[in-house]
C-alpha cells in the first residue's frame, strides 16, 4: 500500500504532531499526544490506544516492518516522512522514524476516578521528572499495582520521556488525575482503604512491619526532592517508612517507589511464600 | 585567602582535568578522576577521597563556601577559575562551578579483593548505563549492601554520571573490579557464601522465599538488556528471580536491582520484623 508523503518541516500536520512532543499545554488543549519509537507505537496499539495518525521513514518501513504492521493496522492515516522531518518530530538524537499521534486517554481528565475496590492504590503527588514518573509507572505494572492516581503538580505522564521510560505501561496503567487530597484520601478512606504516607522519617512504620496481604492500602509518595506536603501527609491515617543504612534520604525517588510498591505486593499471591 | 587564577581554557591543568571528565581511558592512565559539583566535591573530603587540587569559580565560591570550606582544607592546591573553564571541565549544562581531581582508589585495581566474610555481596556484570551504576551504588549504600564486585565491561564508576547518579556512594563502597567471575565465584564459595544468579525466568526462585538472615549470600546482577552471561550464571550455586505481574522484562536494571537488595537485607536487625 502506498501512503502519502510528507517531505517538508514546514507541513502543518507534521507542525501540529511536533508541538504534540514539545509542549504539555499542546497535549493538554488538543487531548492528543505523541508517541514515539517503533515498539512503543506498536504498545500503543497493541494496548488498545486510540490512534490517529501515524508518521514514518522510507527506513524505518524496512527496519522496524513488523512493528509498523500493527499500528497501521489501527491508524486511520498514515504518512511516510522524509529523514528531516522525523527529526522534528523526534525528542531523541537518533530517531528511529515511527510516531503516532493518539487521543488522549478519557482516565487522564480530572475527577473521572474509576478505581477497583480493594486493589492496592499508589498516590504520587508533585512528582517532577517525567523520568521518574514513566519508571514508577512501568515497576508499579510489573509489580502488579494497577491503579495510580496523581496529585497536585505531577509532571505529564505523556510526555516523550515519560512514555519512554514507562515502556509503555502509561497505556495500561489505571491512572487518574486528582486535583484534591483531601477528596482523593475522604474517597479512599470511604472504600475502606488503610493510607499510608511516605516518609523520610525513622520514627515512622518500617514498611516491612505492615501487613500488605490484609485489606487494602493506598502508599501516598511525594515529591523527590520535598516528600509529601504536609497537609496531604496529615490526611493519611498512617506513615511508613524504609529504614536505611546509610546516611538519610540516600534512596532516589524511584527505588524508594520500587521498594515501598514491592511491599504492597509482596505477600500476594505469585509473590513467593516469604 | 587568595587563590591563583585560571583564566584561559588552554590552561595545561585546565585541559587535563577535563580530559579527566571526558574520557575513561585518560583516568585509567592517570589513576585519577574528576568530581563535579559542590555537594559531592565536600562529600569526596569528607569520605576520605584523595584530593589532589580543587577548581572553583568566583560564582560557586560565594555560593557554595559552605561546602568548599571542606573541599579547600582536604586539597593541596586550589585555582580560581573563569567560568569559560568551569564550562570546559564541566558535564552539565549549568555547571555549579566546583570541581576535585581526585586519586584513583586503590580498591578499584583490579585483582584486589578486600572483602568482609559473612557480610552480603553484590556482583555486577557488564552494567552498560553509568546512571544505572550510580543508582545501584546508591541504593546498595542505603539499604547496607556495601561490598560490590564489578565483573565484565562495567561502565566507569567515576565517570561523572555515574559519580552524581550515586551522589557519593562510589567514594564510600567496598568496591572492587575483579577479572574472572570463576575466580570470584570460587573466592565467594571458599568463604561460604551462597551465590545465586538473578534471571527474568518463573522457574527461578522467587527472592521473597529465600532466608537472607541464615548465612551470607551474594546475588549476581548482569547486563541491562542480555541479562548475566550464561558462564557466569552457571557458575552461581542458585537461580534467583523477581516474579512478575506483568509482561515479562518490564522491571528496569536499577529496579530490579533495588529489590534484590532490599530483599538482601530485609529481615536483618533495623530493616524491620516483617
């Protein structure tokens, strides 16, 4: 089949795509984002995004054919790009040439909380590095946590890099935006949830000691930098804690995430009999 | 106090503490590396790190003189700097102004083992991603680990990604490169220790069955993407694996390492009853 080529900078499709990668407030205004890299577009698909358009190199067709099968598949439109304008497109050095553009996903708006009862909850509130953020995402999935609602001023989970280090896991995760704590925790503790707040603090719980595997239980995790703000930190029920050898706050953001979603699932389940 | 200046970027000491950043091969040459920033300058003096001299801007000496204070009394010579050479001997975009040529640790050569018997182990292989490294470094010193083994083609540990990604715990890890993972293996199992070799297979243990509190353990952690080389896997005594909820592979190295280890030290003494 042949598809319609793009073969300037200054093509508007191409233009509006590019703002897509570049700019939150485009994402947000349009309720579309960029999806970048061959297995990551086919993720998209795959996962049941939807997909309006995809983009893609002469050379990339050839490389990466098996995964462009899928997401052509589930794209309305398609067009092959020359090299300069996946370079546009692109937020990496060496583009691999596939981009989809996909509608924003309806569980991203504010106040539409679809979550499971008594499945296990990760809060993340003013989490900054789109890094972070996809990686979090990516372990909470592998681990088996599958509903994570973000607080406050978190960084977008669809941005390049936040999609790129969530090895798609953005596109199944059950995750919700939620502009109050105070609603969020009152909605919780209603469903009979335990909360628990992270904290850097050796005074509170080691999250070893918590029984993960009786009830269910929100882990609220703040901030890399400043933890929780104390006011969404008063409003859970319980602190936890990871105890540490070494000198205080030596943990990243991301292993203290890995390690206090570890426990929540550990005990469960296919997670070994320890 | 008044320091000389360094005004030009063809400075002959200038130009070799940047090659120092830039490049493993001139630090291997030279036994030396170069550390960036004020925080992990003054932890490199507190931790003991031989400091052969300091660089600073006129900038970072204002604003950093609490940290500097340490750095200054632990080096033998000091240079104030033009920002043009902070930009030069710099691996930021913004660079703090705050520089150490430090010696080459002793411990990084190889063939010199200093290990404490019985205390935990963590031996890593072809570690490809200096910040992965970092992180490792970090999360180990956290969570107590503090013997490491690098086998293979790790990456440079004092490169300058990997030193700021560890925030210091390089300068503070029992650390040592070791050649041969069968010579390693051995020395491990002579001391008695139980040796087992982390890999993404369901058949494998699952960690949270294994009693890290009996005995002394060390797990072997391989290649980002390849995993342990099978050589090497096959030296181990065991077979240890994360179970995992969803597809398979989707933990990061540095994640998957952080549980490992949090696993490692979980039941001991201050980690918890749990």
């Amino acid at each position: 089949m042949e598809h319609p080529a793009i073969t300037s900078r200054k093509n508007p499709l191409a233009r509006a795509a590019a703002a897509l990668g570049s700019s939150a407030q485009a994402r947000r205004e349009q309720r579309r984002f960029l999806c970048e890299g061959a297995r990551l577009c086919e993720d998209a698909a795959l996962s049941g995004v939807e997909i309006e358009s995809c983009f893609f190199t002469a050379r990339a067709r050839r490389k990466y054919a098996a995964y462009l099968k899928s997401v052509l598949a589930a794209s309305p439109e398609a067009w092959q790009v020359e090299e300069p304008v996946a370079a546009l497109l692109s937020s990496t050095k060496t583009p691999q040439g596939v981009f989809c553009v996909c509608k924003w996903p309806h569980i991203l708006q504010e106040g539409v909380i679809g979550f499971a009862p008594r499945a296990a909850c990760l809060v993340l509130e003013d989490i900054q590095d789109p890094g972070n953020l996809g990686t979090i995402l990516r372990t909470a999935e592998a681990l088996g946590v599958r509903q994570v609602f973000l607080l406050g001023d978190c960084c977008d989970p669809l941005s390049p890099k936040a999609l790129r280090a969530s090895m798609g896991a953005v596109f199944r995760a059950g995750l919700a935006r939620e502009g109050s704590a105070a609603h969020l925790a009152g909605l919780l503790h209603s469903h009979g949830y335990e909360t628990h707040a992270a904290v850097p603090d050796p005074g509170a719980r080691p999250v070893a000691d918590i029984d993960f595997t009786k009830g269910c239980h929100a882990v609220f995790i703040g901030n890399e930098g400043n933890g929780l703000r104390p006011e969404t930190a008063a409003l859970c029920r319980g602190r936890v804690t990871i105890p540490m050898a070494g000198r205080a706050e030596s943990l990243n953001a991301a292993a203290a995430a890995t390690i206090l979603l570890w426990e929540m699932e550990r005990g469960k389940g296919a997670r070994g009999s320890g």
